[in-house]
C-alpha cells in the first residue's frame, strides 16, 4: 500500500547555498511557517535568507487537511481552565486574525491556491451533545463570534454543532509556492539543499561549511533542531492519518471537526473528501491500514462518499497547554509545537516575530512566550513525559527474527550489546541502520505507513537509509553494512 498527500507534486528546485551571507535575518526551514516569518520580515524592508534541508513542501505543511481555523486541537472549555478567560481570548483573536492575514497575502500577492473563507462545524461524538452545548455557552461567555447551528442536510448524524462562521481552506503547497515567489520578488533570498548543522543568536553554519551572519536567527524547522532537550520535553509527537474518498453527491465546502478523542477532521476539495483522524504517539504500535480504515467508516456514516482514492499520514507536536511555542527565545526566535493547527499557530508566530524584530507591540506574545512551562495541564505533561522517559526501556525488549520479516516490515534485531534497526525492501533486499535514536539514545521503531524509523521518545523520524527526515535530531542513523548475514544468524 502506498502513501501520497493529496497535495504533492513535481516542484520547482532552488540551488543550495554556496557562499557566504549576510543579511538582516535568516530564516531556517521552509514550510509554512519559515515562509510566513520571511515575507513578513522582507514585507517590512529587511534583507533576508531562507535556508531548506531539502526543498519546499518537504516537511508536513503538503501532510495537512489544510483548513485554516481557530477551533484548535482543544477545546476552549479546556484552553479556559488552562489559560485563563483573557488568554483564552487572545488564542480565539489571534487564531481569527491568521486566518485574515492568511486572506489578506493571498489577496496582496495574488496567490494562486484555492484559498477561501468556508464555516467550520464542531459535531458530537456519539453522546457527547452535552460537550458541544457547553463549548457554545462558553464562547458566548467570552464573546466569541460562534453560534449553535444546524449541519448541511447532506451530512448524517449530527442533530446540532457548534458553528465558526468565516473561517478557512487552502492548498497548502500552492500557498507555499506562492508565498517563496512573493519573498523573492521582495528581494528575499531562498535556497534548497541546505541543511543547518549549528546555530546561535547572530549566524547559522550549513552542512556544507557555508556561514549566513543575520541579526536575526529564526527556527523554524517544525521540531526545532538541536535544542538540547529544551522543547522535546515539553511536545509530545503524534502520528495522525488521511483518506481521500470520491465524493458522490456536490456539496457546498464546509469544514467538519468532532469531540471524540482523537477526533476526526474533514475538508472537501473539489470531488473529492479529505479526511482525518486515528492519531496516536510516533514510534508506538499502530496498524496504518487499521487507523485508514477507522477513518473511512466513520465517514461513510456520515458523508455521501465512495472509492478510497488516497491515504497518508504525517505528524503533528502536541503541547501539554494546547497552544505553540512562538516568538523569541534567548537570542533566537522559533515557532514549534503546532499542536495540529500549525497553518494559524505559524501565522500568528510570524507575526509575533515580525513585530519582535520591528521592537513593535504584539499583543498575543506573553501567552505563546517560547520559554514557558506548559500552563495548568502539569498532570497531563508528566504523564507525556514519563511515557517518553518509559520508551528507555525498549532497549530491553526482545529481539525479533530477522527471518520472519515480509517485503514493507521492519523490525528490531539485537547484535551482541547493540541492536539494529533492520527493513527489508519491497524486493525483498534487508537494510541495517543502528536502532538507537541520535537525538537522546531512544529505540527507533518502525513505521509501516511510510516506511520510516520513528523514534517515540521525541519524534525524530530517519528514512529507511538512516537519514535524518523530522529532528530534534540531527545525525542519521548509522548504515550498518552486510545486513544479510543477520539472516543466516
Ligand atoms: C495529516 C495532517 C493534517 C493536518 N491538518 C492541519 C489543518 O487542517 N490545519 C492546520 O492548521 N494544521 C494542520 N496540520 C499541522 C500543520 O500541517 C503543520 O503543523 C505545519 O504544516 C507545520 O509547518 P512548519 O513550517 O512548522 O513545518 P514543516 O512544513 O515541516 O517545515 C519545516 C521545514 O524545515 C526543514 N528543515 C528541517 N530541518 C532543517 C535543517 N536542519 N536545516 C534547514 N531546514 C530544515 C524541513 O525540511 C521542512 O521543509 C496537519 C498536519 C498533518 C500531519
Ligand atoms: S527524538 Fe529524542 S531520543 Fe529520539
């Protein structure tokens, strides 16, 4: 079974850097929140250089549903218990602000990406209204622009939801094309296959030796890379997966999210539905035909829907508190923890960081202030933690029989001390990288769905050759030679 985004395609390369910079900022990483920080900064004069690992559309933004929204991962009835009522209000406002400014660039710029303004509707979990009613009562407590409505006739179900009215979709790859053409017709410069080995408050170093020196240094390369523990211990990462079914009636777009936990999300694009959901911890066991499966029942009972025509999955970073980690930190800026709404929260962290740089007031950068402890939710951070903590111990667990392995599987093979991460190919040809994660020493395990090391104690990801694809960590796994000889053992 293969994997696809519904969103990827053949793109555009930019060449890698070659020399020495200097610039105002330099921004690292180019999904949606490195582009969003470097047309901010070059909108307001700066002179500034992105730098991608690999290419644009290589990290999760082309992995989204895309629905540009300020009902988030939590509920507010939750973010109000956890933040406070004026906080809560700051998330509401500068979520419903991104989806404006989001608006107002794809506007300005003339970028081609199917971006419009569509209502959203929370819907129950099976018995769950009371949640729904409650959640209304308390965004009519704090003014909220939502109101308690009836869904579209052509969804089954749903006797009520919660309706957000204004909000928005997008084809996020093309918004990311369209957002790197608008920073270079600015004067931006951007360039591809240039992976930032080391950082500090006033230059970056890439992997091939060249030195961009920038007043500003901005991190934005989703799981913030070498951060020595810093953030890894306050995100937990989740694997969460998408179908795309044919739809079998016209429907007017309109988003979908429910209470279940994990809940299920849903956008139209064009004939087609876009579906979400079965979300657990990265490198724990999962089925992904399992979890593509769940997804698509639950929409058959809901949705007019026919043939499966796509399914994948990527990975979002959960925070304890609900919202992400934006804005300055020590001598660098970062935006991380997108806690599955990260399109808004790298919005929103672009913004902060504009005004940073610009010393002007921004009025959401205390709540999403980066050097925090997660808010309230402690009991639910120790247990993340603690589970990260836990995953130590697989290093104990049993080995697996090489021997036993199908096309497609991985599996973990103790060698005397040490153990191997071992993935025999659709060829049936075996691969051997060492199992232990780079970042802090975790057992990596194996990710059927897209043919990945995972590690769950942070959410490093390797490509089946030990390549670093998600930090924290920065070194690839180490490539073990003669994998075969394991067989014979
Ligand atoms: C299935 C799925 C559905 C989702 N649905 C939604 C949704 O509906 N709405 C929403 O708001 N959010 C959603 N999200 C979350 C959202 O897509 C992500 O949070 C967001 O795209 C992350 O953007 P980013 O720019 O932080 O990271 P990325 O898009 O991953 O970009 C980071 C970039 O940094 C680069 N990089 C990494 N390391 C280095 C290095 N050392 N040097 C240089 N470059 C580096 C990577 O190659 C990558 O291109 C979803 C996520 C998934 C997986
Ligand atoms: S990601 Fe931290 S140990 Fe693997």
């Amino acid at each position: 079974m293969s994997t696809h985004s519904h969103w990827m395609q053949n793109l555009p390369t930019h060449n890698p850097l070659n020399k020495d910079l200097i610039a105002d900022a330099v921004v690292v990483g180019a999904g949606i929140a490195g582009l969003s920080t470097a047309y901010q900064l070059v909108k307001a004069g700066l002179s500034v250089v992105v730098l991608e690992r690999d290419q644009i559309g290589s990290g999760e933004t082309p992995r989204s549903s895309a629905q540009v929204t300020a009902s988030l991962d939590f509920l507010y009835q939750e973010l109000v218990t956890i933040h406070g009522r004026e906080a809560t209000r700051l998330i509401y406002q500068s979520h419903t602000a991104a989806i404006a400014e989001m608006e107002r660039m794809v506007q300005t710029e003339q970028l081609d990406c199917d971006f419009r303004r569509v209502s959203g509707h929370l819907v129950p979990a099976p018995g769950d209204d009371a949640t729904v009613q409650k959640e209304a009562s308390v965004h009519r407590g704090l003014g909220f622009d939502t109101r308690l409505s009836t869904p579209p006739a052509w969804v089954k179900g749903f006797a009520e939801s919660l309706e957000y009215p204004q909000q928005g979709q997008v084809d996020p790859l093309q918004y990311l094309l369209g957002l790197a053409k608008a920073i270079e017709k600015h004067g931006g410069l951007i360039y591809g296959s240039s992976p930032v080995l080391s950082y500090t408050g006033d230059h970056v170093v890439t992997e091939q030796g060249h030195t961009v020196h920038a007043n500003h240094v901005v991190i934005t390369t989703n799981a913030v890379v070498s951060e020595h523990g810093k953030y890894s211990f306050r995100l937990t990462p989740y694997r969460t997966y998408m179908v795309s079914l044919k739809l079998t009636e016209q429907i007017e777009p309109v988003l979908f999210y429910d209470t279940s936990d994990p809940y299920f999300y849903v956008r139209p694009d064009g004939d087609m539905l876009l579906v979400g959901g079965a979300d657990h911890r990265t490198g724990e066991p999962a089925d992904p035909k399992e979890r593509w499966q769940t997804i698509e029942s639950w929409a058959r009972a809901h949705f007019p829907v026919g043939e499966r025509l796509e399914q994948w999955s990527g990975q979002v970073f959960n925070s304890a508190d609900g919202i992400a980690f934006l804005g300055k930190t020590g001598d660098i800026y970062v935006i991380t923890g997108d806690t599955g709404n990260g399109l808004t929260h790298a919005t929103i962290g672009s913004m902060i960081i504009r005004d940073q740089v610009l010393g002007q007031e921004n009025p959401w950068i205390e709540v999403y202030r980066p050097d925090r402890f997660p808010r309230g939710n402690y009991r639910a951070w120790i247990k993340d933690a603690g589970r990260s903590i836990g995953h130590v111990f697989d290093w104990f667990k049993k080995s697996a029989e090489v021997q036993n392995l199908q096309p497609g599987q991985g599996c973990i093979v103790r060698q005397g001390l040490s153990k191997c991460a071992v993935h025999r190919d659709e060829k049936g040809e075996l691969h051997a990288v060492g199992a232990m994660c780079t970042h802090l020493g975790c057992e990596v395990s194996w990710n059927g769905a897209e043919h990945t090391w995972d590690c769950p104690c942070h959410g490093s990801r390797f490509a089946s050759d030990g390549t670093v694809l998600t930090g924290p960590a920065r070194a690839p796994l180490a490539k073990l030679e003669h994998p075969e000889k394991l067989e014979l053992k």
